[in-house]
C-alpha cells in the first residue's frame, strides 16, 4: 500500500478515482455526512463558523486515513490540476479558490502512478511544485 507525501497530491489522485472513475469506493459524500449532524447546508455552516479557508477536521482525517491499494494506483493515467476538482468540495465546501489551501508542493509522489502519461491545468491550476515542467519531462508525461 502507497503512502503519499504529499496530502494535497493525494487528494488529486482520489478525484480520479472516487468522483470521476469510481473505483474507489464507498464514495465520501460530505453533504451525507454533514446532515447526519443536523447540518443542511455545509457552505453556510462554514461560513456561519469562519472556517471557509481551511479542510474540515471529519474530510481530513477520512482522506489521510484512506489506503489506496497499488492496483487503482495504476489505474490512474491522467491527473487534472484544477482548482475545481469534486473532492475539494467535499474538503472545504465554501472554498473559493483564491488561496494556497490545495495546493501541491511536491511531484514526489508521481513514482507511485506508474501509468500516468498526461497531466493538465499545469499552468494555473494548484500546482505549484518546484521543477514541475523539467519533472513530468523527465518522466515521459505529457503536461499541458
């Protein structure tokens, strides 16, 4: 089983596989969650709370706590950058975008994506990782 060093890394890999391929499942559904608790609407309790800029303590530890097994790892062949990818709504449900909360500081995870060949939104999505063009050059991956 993979451990990702990069949490926000991670998070892009989940998209992939929880909201748009659905491979990895039960799917995390924070609305569910937050109306088990008497919340109907997870935005306005963010924001009624002034915690619209930061990962909700439940989305958190659900996703640092979720094992990925190396077959779905390798299922992953294209990784999309943008700041609104499914999972982040499901993280910070009033999150506007505007901020570093997202983003991805390190390509060191990439060796556990054996087969991943294209990456887009490399330009203004939330990577922001040091080396990133020389990287995915390096690797064979096709980024635009």
């Amino acid at each position: 089983m993979a451990a990702f060093k990069d949490f926000n890394l991670k998070l892009v890999v989940i998209d992939v596989l929880m909201y748009r391929q659905g491979l990895l499942t039960p799917a995390f559904d924070l609305d569910t969650r937050m109306r088990e608790r008497g919340i109907e609407i997870p935005a306005v309790y963010v924001l009624e709370n002034d915690i619209d800029d930061e990962i909700l303590d439940e989305s958190r530890t659900f996703f640092e706590e979720l094992v990925i097994a190396d077959e779905l790892l390798a299922e992953v062949d294209l990784l999309c950058f943008d700041a609104g990818q499914e999972i982040y709504r499901h993280c910070a449900p009033a999150w506007g975008g505007e901020d570093d909360l997202f983003d991805i500081r390190s390509l060191d995870d990439l060796a556990l994506l054996p087969n991943l060949k294209r990456v887009t939104a490399v330009h203004d999505g939330v990577l922001v990782a040091p080396g990133k063009w020389e990287t995915f050059a390096a690797r064979g991956i096709e980024a635009s």
